[in-house]
C-alpha cells in the first residue's frame, strides 16, 4: 500500500513525513544529507508488512522546514524526539542512513530508552575530509534549477564521485526522490541546499561519546566500497557500541540500501525480528 504524506507541528517547525500504517512495531527510518523520506520506498514496500514504518523528512528536506540552523546530529536527534512525541510514539525501532545513522547515533546515546532496536547504514566516520571537501565545495555552485529532464538527468551524472557510475534505473530513482518537476517542465531539488551544505559539514564531527551509551541491542551496516566508512572504522564503531552487530553489505558503496537491497533488507529483516 502506498504511504500516508502527513505533517507533525513541532514546537519551533514544521515536519513532513510518510506513513506506510501497519499493525506492527514501529521503524522510524532517517535519510541522508540531500536524500528525502522517498529513499525509503523500496525498504517500506518489504517491511511494511511487519512494522509501521515511518519516513522522516529531517530538517531542510523534502517538505519538511529548513530553518537557518540546527543540522548538527544532537539537533536533529531532538527533532526526532519532538516528533516522536508528536504523533504518539513511546519506544520505536530507528534506522538512520548517513547524516541520518548520525543523529540515530546521537539519538540512541541521549534517548535510549525511546528505542527499541538501532541500525546504522554506513555511518559516516571521522575523517573524511578530502571526500567532503569536493562535495562541500561544488554545493554552492549546486544550479537550482535545470530546464529539463535531460539536463537534470546529465547534471546528476556529472556530479558523481570521481569512479562512481549510475545505472538507468539508479538514474530514475535520484530524479524522482532529489529532484520534483516543476509545472512548466524544469527541475529544482527536494533539499535546501544552506542546510544541506551545514549538514555535511556536521559529517565531520566526533561522535565517540555517544557510542558507550547506545543501550539497545544495535546493528552497524557497512558498504564495503564504501568512501565515507573505512572496514576499520566500522568495526570501531561496532565495538565501541556494548550490544552491537557488525554486518557487511557485498556489492555496495556508501548507499547500501541502494546499491544492494537485497542484502541489505536480509540483515535489516532478520535483526529487526526481535522486536516483532
């Protein structure tokens, strides 16, 4: 069944967010920096079935506001609690991607006791300078708006990490969750792109803190092509958390719910169970 758009009224914004319902518990899932609560659709569809699932948009993203400030992870972390409260959630699962594990992270240290069970995918570590340095600095040249589909096809290809590639179907899925087609044709992005350039700046930060207060059982998924989480960082990362699972995602970069979906809903499925 497809997703219910719904909006939570904060105490200082305004979120938006999808609802996909269901009986079961439920899975709050948290995109990445410039992603949207779209990059969840093929998640949902597979676990819809077990959990409600819920698909946040953070701050800055999709029809969520973008006020000026407050993309750093322990921000974003009391977005999410204020929303959980909101519309009604005691204890969850939570499943957070990127920029998104990183408030999970800062979420699961300060508000455990809200959760159920913590996933992680490919949570960015410290360094990574020399990758966001790029990134950061073609953001403001980011063009906001593209005449057509073609152009916003080839602008897309063009800003790829030097050796990545997109296949069409990858291709299909980046225009309709980052970008929206505008009435008379042209494209424009689903982010707002100061906010996005702060939070990829936060990417940067040391979350180490909060890993020995994580206190549920918690699964770390790493992309083992992977630019932005080394294999020894992610076992750190795992190590450092008391209750944590390392799994790693074959055939994948730092997109692994993307890039191998398969794998990556077998790990997901398998340790969410528990909770259902």
């Amino acid at each position: 069944m497809p997703p219910e758009e719904r909006f939570a009224n904060l105490p200082d914004l305004r979120l938006h967010y999808l609802d996909w319902g269901g009986g079961g518990p439920p899975l709050v899932c948290l995109h990445g920096a410039g992603g949207n609560a779209r990059n969840w659709e093929v998640v949902a569809g597979a676990l819809q079935g077990q959990f409600r699932v819920i698909a946040l948009n953070q701050r800055g993203h999709g029809q969520s506001d973008a006020p000026a400030t407050g993309y750093e992870p322990t921000s974003l972390a009391a977005d999410l609690l204020a929303f959980a409260d909101a519309i009604g959630l005691e204890r969850f699962n939570l499943l957070g991607h990127s920029m998104g594990a990183r408030a999970a992270i800062a979420f699961g240290g300060l508000s455990s006791h809200r959760l159920l069970r913590l996933v992680l995918s490919d949570p960015p570590h410290y360094p990574v300078e020399d990758v966001l340095a790029r990134e950061l600095a073609s953001g403001p040249n980011r063009t906001a708006r593209l005449p057509s589909r073609q152009a916003a096809a080839d602008h897309l290809r063009q800003t790829l990490p030097d050796g990545a590639s997109l296949s069409d179907q990858e291709l299909e899925a980046r225009l309709s969750t980052q970008m929206r087609q505008e009435p008379d044709g042209s494209y424009t992005w689903r982010v707002d792109v100061p906010g996005l350039l702060q939070a990829m700046t936060f990417l940067l930060g040391d979350m180490r803190w909060f890993f020995p207060r994580i206190a549920v059982p918690t699964l770390v998924l790493h992309g083992v092509r992977s630019h932005l989480l080394t294999v020894d960082d992610a076992r750190r990362t795992a190590d450092a958390i008391p209750d944590a699972t390392l799994v790693e995602i074959p055939d994948a970069g730092h997109g692994t719910y993307r890039d191998n979906p398969q794998a990556f809903l077998a790990a997901v499925r398998g340790f969410l169970a528990a909770s259902a």
